[in-house]
C-alpha cells in the first residue's frame, strides 16, 4: 500500500517540476545569456586564506592561558535585568480582591509571554481554576503561590543537574542542536567548568560544516588552557570524535567534549549523521554519558519539537539553556520538561568562559516572579 | 496545523448549523481556536489579540452559517488578515547616488547574520552590484574568519581588522570608495538587546558608516522575545527592514508578524537553507500559509527547482505526457525527488493529499530504499516492460533486492495500477485540489507568461483545473483511492464537487500573468 504512496509521491513532483521547472527553462536560458556576466567582475580577490585542510586528525597543543578567577554569575541576578514580566501582572493581580476572569487572563498572559506555551498554561492554570474552586486555595495570593510552586515541582526532577561521567570509560558529553544556539560557544564554557574542576577535558572539533567552527573552538580551546583534535574542514565528523576518544583514552584524559554542527531537526540526513556521531563516540573505550540539546532561550514554540526530534535522535539527557541573560524567559522549558521529563541542567548567561551556572529550578522561577 | 484549525473551526460550525444560527458565543468560540494557533506559531499575545479582532471585524456581516463550509471561509479571512499584515509596503531598494550604498545587518547572538551578510553579498552581486563585506564583529572568536571564508564563496570581497568595530566599519566605507565597489554590506557582533554597552556600540558603528538600509536579522524560530528585541534594536538604530532567517525548518516563523507589526517596516528578504544561494525577497502569502500550517507548493516547486537535475525532469515530464512513464523514469525521478528530503515531508507539503497520510507521515525512507532496491534488482528490459517478469525473474528480483516475491509483486501491481491513474486525467487536478490549484496555476501563469512552451497543454490544463478534464476536484485524489481499495490511508473522501466556471484565477491575483 505504501508503495503506491512513494509512486504517485514521485509521479506528481515529477509532473509539477517538468512542467513548472524543465520547460520553462529554455526561455530562461536565453535570457540569462543575455544578462550573464553583468556585476561578475571582482577588482579585489578575497584576501582570505582557505584554511589548511588537514587530512587526518590533528593534535593541537595551545599555549595555556591563565584561567582569570571571576565569582560565577548568579541566575538571578542576571536575569533581573529584565524582570517584571510575569512580576508585573502578578502585583496587578494581588491588587484585586478576588480571582476574577481578568485576573486568569493576566496569568495567562503572563506565562504565554514567556514563551510557556498554550497547552502547558492552559493545562497549568486549568489546575489551579479548580483547586480554587474546590477551595483548597484561597485569594489571589495563594494562587500565586501554588502556581510557582507547581512550577517549580515541574522542573525539579529526581534526574537532577548533575552531569554523569564513566569511572571506567572515557566520558564523552555531545552537544547538540539547532544552528546559532551556542554549542561551541557552550562547550568552551563547560571546558573552563569541567577544568576547574579538577578534571582533564579534551575538545573534539565536531563542526567540520559551518566555515571557521573549528578556528571559534580552538581560540575556546586556547582560553580554557586544553587540547582540541580537529580534522578536516567538511571532513567526517565521526571520524573527528572518534579520534578524539581514542586519543582521550591513550593519554588517560576525563572527559571529551564533543561539538557538533547546527542542524535543523528537520534535516533527515543530518539527523542521521548526528546518530553516527553517537554510535561511534559509543564504542570502546568511550561512551557518551550526556547528550546535551543546546537550546536559545529566544526559542519559542519549536523548542518542543526540537526537543522531542533531539530526543528521539540520539537519546538527548538533559537542556543547556543558553542567552537567559537577555530578555527572554526561556519558559518552553517548562513545556519541555512536562512533556519529555528532559531536565535543564545549565544555564548559559553570557559570553565569557565563566557564564555558565548549575540550573536552580528555584531561582529560574524566582526570577520570572520576582 | 492548518487542517487542524480547519478542523476545528468545522467542528463549532457544524454544531451551529444544526441549530441555525450564529451566537456571539459562537464567533467566540472560533476566534479563541484562532487565537491557539497564532499562539502556537509563536505570535506575540499582543499581537495576536488583534489580530484576532482584525478577523472579527472581517468576519461581521459575513453569513457564516449559509455557507458549504464556513470553517474554511474563516480561515480564509484568517489567511487574508495575515497577508494584509505581513504585507502591506514591500522594500524598494534603490542604490545610492553617490556609491557604495551602506546596508548594515544587527541582531541576536545566533540570528545569523554573518551568513546572511554572505548571502546578501551574493544577492548583490546577482543584481549586477559589486559588494563589499565588512566584518566588524570582533566579538565572537572567528567570526570574521567566518566572514572571509564565505566571502570567498560568494566572490565578494572582505575587509576587516583587529581593531574596533566602529574603526573597522569606517575603514570598510573608505576601503569600498577606494576600490570602487558599489555596496557595502557591514556585519556586526551579536547583542542581546538589554546590553546597554553593546547597543551602544552599533549605535556608533551606525553613525560611523551612515547606513541607507539597516536590517534586524531575526531567526524564525524565536518566540515572544521578538518583540521586545525588534523594539530595542529599532529604537536603537531606526531599521529599514527585517531578514528572517532559519526558515528551512518547521518552526511556524510567528515572530515575522510580531516583528513587522512592531517595527513596521517590511520583511526585506527571508533566508531558506544553509546554502549561500537559498536566500530570496520575502513573500507574505507563502508566510501567512505558513503560520498557519497549510501546505507550501511554491516553495515545494522552487527548491525542486535548485535541486532537480532540469534534463531528468524533463525526460520524466514528458514520458508522464505521453503516458510511457516506466519503472525506469520512476527510478530516475525518485532520485531527484529524494534530494528534496523525506518523501513524508514532501508530502506534507503539498495540498490536497488526504490527511490521514500526512498525519501518519506515513512513508519511512526505508519502505523508499525498499522500492528501490527491488527496481534496482531488474533489468533494462524489465524496466521497460513489466509484463516479461515471470515466476523466475520474480524470484531473482527478489533475492537481488532483499526482498520477498511478494513485495515485487506488490510492487508491480502497484506501479500498474498508478500507470493506470496516471493516464486518467482526474488525478493530478484532484491532487493539486483546492488552494494548491489556484496556486499552481498562478505559479504557471507567471511562469510561462513569456511564450508558453509547446506541448505541456494537457497538463497544464489538468493543473489549472479545466472542468472538461479534472472530474475530481478537492476530493478526486480520495476517491480515487479508496477505488482501488486504500480506504485506510485515502479514507475521507468529500464528495467531489465540480468546479465552476472555466479556468482558476485565484482571487486578486487576476492580473499577476504577464
């Protein structure tokens, strides 16, 4: 039956294309031979060296540099800079004297701007219409209270922030996600982290796709004072994480830091890749012990499939969520973790070595209400 | 989604039909289902709100209740209100009279603007311009590395220098009057805009370089922050126009209403892929369809159109013409076909297949590689003519493929009966039932407005939806199936109803063909 589907499938976009595309195309022809050539005239070549495409994987030792002591950021703080968001329609509702219709609407409002999402706040706020009804909660105070509490409780997991390493194999902690989320930029804070933790991280250059990935993670490399194995630049990137686990494993290192290319979730083939990556990182003597799905706190709506896609993918252990030092609330967490039960396990607030924190579900709410 | 907010929407409706009449409660009803869906698409709840009472007003006086299907009707207003929009003023870009003209590109960390600041450049350069690349952020590690390689890609040159950004921006100026080029593209760092020191740095870059165009480049896939963000960077720096990038994936892009309706400046370009050349001037319709989920034909053909290989499309066009369309072009077109994706996704976007496959996404690519390993497992000749397959051949195709005789039997019997289908002309017009018909037809007059090609008539029509040859209407590709026994994946069929009238000319789009 389904092939009957793949035929007709085929059939149509062979119709529309012939006609829409192929035919079309010799007047198209003509006229490109008549425009063809104009604005083609460069005065000035790029003055960019293509970077030394190395065949097999490169060891590179960067010269050390002292890590700069600076207290970690704190969650709260940063994201003060922007509070009053839920803040301001929780005082307006704790002005009222009852819990009437407006007052439901202003929680609303208030959790689907921070990109919470429709189902997880109606689902939310369905709850507490209920407990109030049933008299279990008394005034606006206290709906307020139970709502941070049941968000809190939403992104609390037994699961927890902590992340695991192998005390036989070599540990190796793979990044991934959508493009421009942070992952390299993730990765050179995590290495700082895991290095001031007393343990010995190796970078593995992962994103041979996107143009100078590798050069942005060997400065990070440089920064944090560890090594980095890179390969080629639109090389086999499990070829480069492979590498990586063996020289991990020969030279008695901790952990390895896996980067990988931005893709879409969408994009079959690469989704694919992504599962390579993983197998071989699997494979004695490494195993991956996180996976972890960067995502922008900006992301709206589609962080929950992306998540779900992620998930299904290569088995993602836990959320990185980055830019929270901006003005977005990062709330499609909250529908992330309800959903999938995926913890968030950092939190990125900036783009120093050191923003990066230990997610606190409490302070994450404290700061949307406070 | 669409279907969904259809679905939806006929659910209330029906309900009101069976007492006859509309309440307020009712148009209620269906604005908040409205609501749900502009809010899942990432829409700004402000913004969502009214637009929601844009369509109320759009939806008074209208007598819902008379018509076929007022589920449809709404989502029409839904779809005209969007367009109005989105749309609205469209970006001219005129060039400055005393060169270069001066674009700069601002945004979030991550947005994409260094690729963007590429694919612009290489825009230009088709437009007949002779850009200049400026990479001023200095921030990142490597993101003017980033810069040089892609501008190399794109045959644009790149100046930068380790200095500061608004020194790098104002070289770049001097740089770009010295060698003569005609456009200056300046890419900046990343910012978040609550970093008061950093706004203040591109406000200065700004002034530095005078910009005549300044674009927020904004990823589609951001949520309720977009307007927030849209309102610093245009208070910041008075943009001209927004680029939205990442659309090559799933995300509904909401955040394209939020930002215009904020900044109020049109949507300039839209960024589609990873490739220097998947950017292209933005077009409000496909959005609006897009926010709401419905399914994307022009998109479908225009990647097809970069994707395909135009001989093989060709050659399998004009066997499916003359009815001669074999296991062999059947396996030449599937490889094109397969360098657009999933066939599951492809057939998501395209309108008029029946929903329960698309929700199913039914077709795994491992049921495709099957089909294709069993055609691979034949002869030439076997290709050609199916009938010769015998018991033996069976079994021989079979082994060679992995497979069982049964599926090459299926296969065949199947390809037999779609031979079938092909040749009856109600298919492909009830395929590109609908909204895909009108739309196709559009896509058709605009694009064979200049001498239409010989011998595509037949199709054409079929497309076009010329009674005389397209029985089936929204419902012909159901019925059709359920004929041959796919009740289960074709099921709902809507009694097919017969169009009016003579050839489609979508609404307001009477005069578009050249």
């Amino acid at each position: 039956m389904l092939a009957l589907w793949i035929i007709l499938a085929v059939v149509l976009a062979t119709a529309v294309v012939g006609l829409v595309v192929a035919v079309p195309r010799r007047a198209r022809a003509r006229r490109a031979s008549d425009t063809g050539g104009a604005g083609a005239t460069t005065i000035e070549k790029p003055t960019a060296a293509p970077a030394p495409a190395v065949a097999t994987p490169d060891l590179v030792s960067p010269p050390v540099e002292a890590p700069v002591e600076k207290a970690a950021p704190e969650l709260r703080e940063r994201m003060g800079k922007t509070r009053g968001l839920i803040s301001g329609y929780v005082r307006s509702l704790r002005s009222r004297s009852s819990v009437d219709e407006e007052a439901w609407e202003d929680l609303e409002e208030a959790l689907l701007r921070a990109d919470v999402g429709v189902v997880t706040t109606t689902a939310l706020l369905a709850d507490l219409r209920g407990r109030l009804r049933a008299g279990e909660l008394r005034g606006a105070d206290e709906v307020v209270a139970a709502l941070r509490e049941d968000l809190r409780r939403s992104l609390d997991t037994d699961k927890g922030t902590a992340l695991a390493l192998d005390p036989e194999r070599t540990s190796v902690w793979l990044f991934v996600g959508v493009n421009g989320v942070g992952k390299t930029t993730t990765i050179g804070k995590v290495a700082r982290r895991e290095t001031t933790a007393g343990r010995s991280v190796l970078l593995a250059a992962g994103d041979t796709f996107r143009a100078a990935a590798v050069e942005q993670l060997e400065q990070w490399a440089q920064r944090t004072g560890v090594e980095i194995v890179r390969g080629a630049e639109g090389g086999d990137p499990s070829a480069v994480v492979f590498d990586a686990v063996q020289r991990a494993s020969a030279r008695g290192n901790d952990l390895v830091l896996a980067d990988t290319a931005g893709r879409l979730h969408t994009k079959v083939n690469l989704v694919e890749e992504l599962k390579k990556i993983r197998r071989v990182a699997d494979r004695p003597p490494g195993l991956v012990t996180e996976v972890l799905l960067v995502l922008d706190a900006t992301t709206g709506q589609n962080g929950l499939t992306q998540a779900r896609q992620f998930l299904d993918a290569v088995g993602v252990t836990g959320v990185v969520l980055t830019k929270l030092d901006g003005s977005a609330k990062g709330g499609i967490v909250i529908a992330i973790q309800r959903e999938l039960g995926l913890p968030v396990k950092l939190v990125g607030l900036g783009e120093g070595p050191d923003d990066l924190v230990t997610f606190d579900p409490d302070e994450f709410v404290d700061a949307l209400f406070d | 989604m669409f279907d969904a907010l259809s679905d939806r929407l006929e659910g209330i409706f029906g309900r009101i039909r069976s007492r006859g009449r509309l309440s307020d409660a009712d148009v209620d009803e269906a604005l908040r289902e409205i609501r749900t869906a502009l809010l899942e698409a990432d829409v700004d709840v402000g913004v969502a709100r009214s637009l929601v009472a844009g369509i109320r007003a759009r939806l008074v006086g209208q007598d819902l209740s008379k018509s076929l299907s007022p589920g449809q009707q709404v989502v029409k207003a839904v779809h005209e209100q969007l367009i109005e929009v989105l749309g609205g003023e469209t970006l001219r870009l005129s060039y400055a009279s005393s060169p270069p003209t001066v674009v700069l590109l601002a945004g979030l960390q991550g947005s994409g603007k260094t690729t963007t600041s590429a694919k612009l450049a290489r825009w230009f350069r088709q437009q007949g311009r002779n850009p200049l690349l400026v990479g001023a952020d200095l921030q990142r590690p490597a993101a003017v590395e980033q810069l040089r390689i892609l501008g190399e890609q794109a045959g644009v040159p790149v100046f930068s220098e380790p200095s500061d950004p608004v020194a790098v921006a104002a070289g770049g100026l001097r740089e770009a009057q010295r060698l003569g080029r005609d456009v200056l593209i300046v890419d900046t760092a990343g910012r978040l805009a609550v970093d008061e020191a950093l706004m203040d740095e591109v406000r200065r870059v700004s002034q530095s370089v005078a910009p005549h165009y300044t674009f927020l480049v904004i990823d589609a896939m951001t949520g309720q922050d977009a307007v927030a963000t849209a309102r610093a960077f245009h208070d910041a720096l008075a943009l001209d126009g927004v680029i939205l990038t990442k659309l090559d994936g799933d995300a509904r892009g909401g955040a394209a209403l939020s930002v215009k309706d904020v900044v109020g400046r049109p949507i300039a370009f839209a960024s589609t892929g990873e490739r220097l050349a998947d950017f292209d001037l933005f077009h409000p319709d496909r959005m609006a369809s897009r926010i709401l989920g419905m399914g994307d034909v022009l998109t479908l053909i225009e990647s097809a159109e970069r994707e395909f290989d135009h001989d093989v499309a060709e050659q399998g066009a004009t066997a499916l013409l003359e009815g001669r369309f074999t296991l062999e072009d059947f396996l030449s077109q599937l490889q094109q076909v397969k360098k657009l994706g999933s066939l599951g996704g492809l057939l998501s976007l395209m309108p008029g297949v029946p929903k329960e496959l698309k929700n199913n996404a039914a077709i795994d690519d491992g049921q495709v590689a099957q089909v294709e390993a069993i055609i691979r497992s034949m002869t030439p000749r076997e290709r050609g003519e199916p009938g010769v397959i015998d018991g033996a051949r069976r079994a021989r195709i079979a082994r060679g493929s992995g497979t069982t005789t049964q599926d090459v039997n299926q296969l065949l019997r199947q390809f037999k009966e779609a031979q079938q289908l092909m040749r009856s002309p109600g298919l492909l017009g009830g395929m590109l039932g609908g909204g895909g018909r009108a739309k196709m037809a559009q896509a058709l007059a605009e694009r064979m407005g200049d001498g239409g090609p010989p011998g595509t008539g037949g199709l054409e029509s079929l497309m076009s939806g010329d009674p005389g040859l397209a029985p089936g209407g929204p419902g012909g590709m159901a019925r059709t199936a359920t004929g041959l026994g796919l009740a289960g994946a074709g099921a709902k069929g809507r009694p097919g109803k017969k169009k009016k009238g003579g050839r489609v000319t979508p609404k307001g789009e009477g005069g578009r063909g050249r």
